[in-house]
C-alpha cells in the first residue's frame, strides 16, 4: 500500500482515512499490509501493519529487473538507470559520463538514500517521480500479492510497483484536481490521475459523486469503478482531558483547508447574515491555505473581526479541543470527495451543516444538508440549531448515534471484496 502520508504526521483527510482503513484491514485474517509513505518518521503507529519510508532504502546495489531486458541485474551506479549522487560536484561529474538513454539522476545522502520532505512543498513532482522510482526497488524486495495506491501523489508509484512486478494494481481516489482547483485542472497532475486509473485493474472511489466525475471527465469504464465510504475511528468517551469553552457564548466552527474546494468565502457571508441576528455568538476559521489572507480581508471588511477567530492548522487533541466547545459545525464544500470532518464532530455530539456537494451527504441523515452557495439556507440553519435546544439536541444525540455505526471494519470488508475481484481477473 503506497500513500502520501500518515499519522501522526498529516495535513488533512488523506493520512486520517489511510490510518483508518488499514486498522479495519487489520481485522480480517487473511489480510496483511505493508504500508509505504515517502519520509518514515519513526514515531509512527504499526500495530496495524508494516510501515516502510522510502527515506530509508538505498537506491544503488540493489537488485532490479528492468523492463526492456527483462534481465535481473546487478543495481550497479554506472551501468544501471537511476545514478545516485551526492551533491553538485558529484552530479557533474557523472554527468561527463555515457549512460543509457533512460538513465535517471537522483540525489541522495551518502548511504545512497533519497532523501524526501514527505510534505507538499515546491518540489512536490520531483519527489513524486523519486518515490515512485523507490517504489520499484521496495516491489522487489517484498512478497505480496496486491498493490493499492492512495491518492494520485502516489499513483506513479503504484505504476512502477505493477511494472517492476506484474502484480494487480488498485487505485483509491480521495480525490480529483477537479475537485481541488474548482474546476481549473493543472494538466501534469490531471495526466497523472489519468494515468494511473488508466493503469489499474480496479479503481476505488470514497463516494458516488466522485466515481460519476472518474467516469465522465477520465473516461473510466463504470464496471471498473467501486465506491467504499470512509468510516471514523472510534473516539474515546472521557472528555474529561478536553478543555471547557470558557466564554458563555455560541460557538459556530469551520474547520479545513482553506481552499477554493472548501468554500470558506460562503461560509463567512453566512456567519455574517448570523452576526447580524445573534448577539451572544463566536465564529471560529481553523485551517491554513492559499485563501487564509483574503477571508482575514473579508471578514475585517464585514466589521465582524471582534467576534470571529482564525486558529490556524490545528491537528490531534486541539481539534477534539475545538469541537468540545463547539456549538454547530458547517461543511460548506464546493466539490468534497468524502469529507470525514463531519463523522469527527457528530462523534463529540456537535450538530453538523454540511453541503450538498460533499460525498458524506450521501450516507448521512442527521445532519442538516445545504448547497454550498446558498448562504441564506446556511445562515438560517446555523441560526435554527443556536436558538432552539431541542433541535441541537436531536442532531447531538441521532448524529452521535448514526455515526458510530460507520465502522472502518466494515469499509476494510468491502476494500477485501475489491482485491479479490483484481486478483481473481489477473
């Protein structure tokens, strides 16, 4: 199994539902998972599975088949395609040398190692070329009998995995840049999406909207696309540890990326519409991204700066932290794939708004559903479940109850089915 990240360091859904579905895979028998990521911190949890960092294999001497010979051959520096260096003097010397024409350059430490950030930083492609390039070296050296590559940053890998070794290959898409860029696609990555549910011999899917978007917009045959909802990891009970809201005030949350995909513009013209109506009312932003400077603007232009807060990313025990004291919680997503978030508030009896075009709208009942550009509908739900107790306490209580009956077991049950139809066509 190659992903991007993993608990506990991530930046969003991906590394939580990575975490999630491979402890439900734990729980069938005949299951075993090897899981990859490109940096292996050390500090991560393995009682479910084994988990490899691409950081740490060495990318000389090693053993490879290679594709156009089909010969086993020494992993030798000069003579093999991925030629190691350390440093710019290095590079240019071998660089003066002849090699194959498909012969790759990487940079590594002096053990031969590459050496990844495992973030999303500027040299996001780089690394996702080396990982898959890593990839094929870890396919060699492990038995298994299936691949399964979450997210598009690690299809490439999954590729080279399939090709190293002629093993089945079964994509998850979280999500697509059609959801990510709201609609303006960066053509390397849609290439690399395309590529990879091209390549693979069964696609997974965390919802029907984004199975109908790889159907229609990368020409996927449907009967090669199977949706397996997400689940939540069940929450401990003791809310003792978790801090109180401090303030005798309403708290309304938006937690996310700040993104186009998350609607947070939509979300802050709604509070405001609430602002407006409620006196004894707080609105919190929790997340980072590329639109945190112009809703700060927005939200200063509104005159509402005294009774809204931005926290930042939080991650782990600060989010529970935030939902203790949350009132309501609004999902106003543009294009969401899933969106596991909600199924974390419902767990700690918080109300949950979430839009129409979020996955998790189709499996949710106790939960208030908009569409995302309605700020009307939004601010006249957040303001229903502030102003009447008896509502808010039904969202609690049906909400919490609904929730815990989505097990990661049960989705890891399904995500088995799916191998054995890739293994059984194979």
């Amino acid at each position: 199994m190659f992903g991007w990240e993993f608990p506990p360091h991530i930046s969003g859904g991906l590394g939580t539902a990575c975490y999630g579905l491979t402890k439900g895979l734990s729980e069938i028998n005949d299951v075993d998972v090897t899981f990859v990521v490109p940096k292996a911190f050390g500090d991560e949890d393995q009682s479910a599975m084994q988990l490899i960092g691409a950081n740490n294999i060495p990318v000389s001497q090693k053993e490879i088949q290679f594709h156009e010979s089909d010969k086993t051959i020494d992993y030798m520096e000069v003579d093999s395609q991925i030629i190691p260096y350390v440093g710019e003097e290095e590079f240019w010397k071998l660089k003066s040398k002849k090699y194959k024409k498909r012969t790759r350059f990487v940079e590594t430490d002096d053990d031969s190692r590459v050496n990844f950030s495992g973030t999303y930083g500027p040299d996001l492609m780089q690394e996702i070329k080396d990982y898959a390039l890593v990839a094929q070296i870890i396919a060699r050296q492990n038995d298994f009998d299936l691949i399964h590559a979450h997210d598009w940053l690690a299809y490439p890998a999954g590729i080279a995995a399939k090709n190293a070794t002629g093993k089945p290959l079964v994509i998850h898409v979280h999500a697509t840049d059609f959801d990510r860029s709201g609609g303006h696609v960066n053509h390397k990555v849609y290439a690399i999406e395309r590529e990879g549910m091209e390549m693979a011999d069964r696609i997974i899917t965390v919802s029907n909207l984004t199975r109908n978007i790889v159907i229609e917009k990368y020409g996927i045959p449907p009967e090669k696309v199977e949706t397996v909802y997400n689940a939540v990891e069940p929450m401990a009970e003791d809310k003792s540890n978790l801090p109180l809201k401090g303030v005798d005030e309403k708290v309304v949350t938006f937690l996310g990326r700040i993104t186009t995909q998350k609607g947070p513009e939509y979300f802050i013209e709604a509070a405001n519409l609430v602002l407006k109506k409620m006196n004894n009312v707080r609105v919190v932003m929790a997340g980072s991204g590329d639109m945190m400077d112009a809703m700060v603007t927005r939200v200063a232009e509104l005159g509402i700066s005294d009774r809204f807060h931005f926290t930042g990313f939080l991650k782990g025990n600060d989010v529970n932290s935030l939902f203790n004291m949350t009132d309501v919680f609004v999902m106003p997503s543009v294009s969401e794939p899933f969106g596991i978030v909600p199924l974390e508030a419902m767990q700690l009896n918080v109300p949950v708004i979430i839009s129409n075009q979020s996955g998790v709208a189709e499996i949710l009942e106790n939960v208030i559903k908009i569409d995302f550009w309605d700020t009307k509908a939004m601010a006249d739900s957040i303001h229903g479940i502030l102003s009447y107790a008896s509502l808010a306490a039904h969202f609690k209580q049906e909400g919490k109850s609904e929730v815990n009956d989505l097990k990661w077991v049960n989705s890891a049950l399904h995500v088995k089915r799916v191998y054995d139809s890739a293994l059984a066509t194979n």
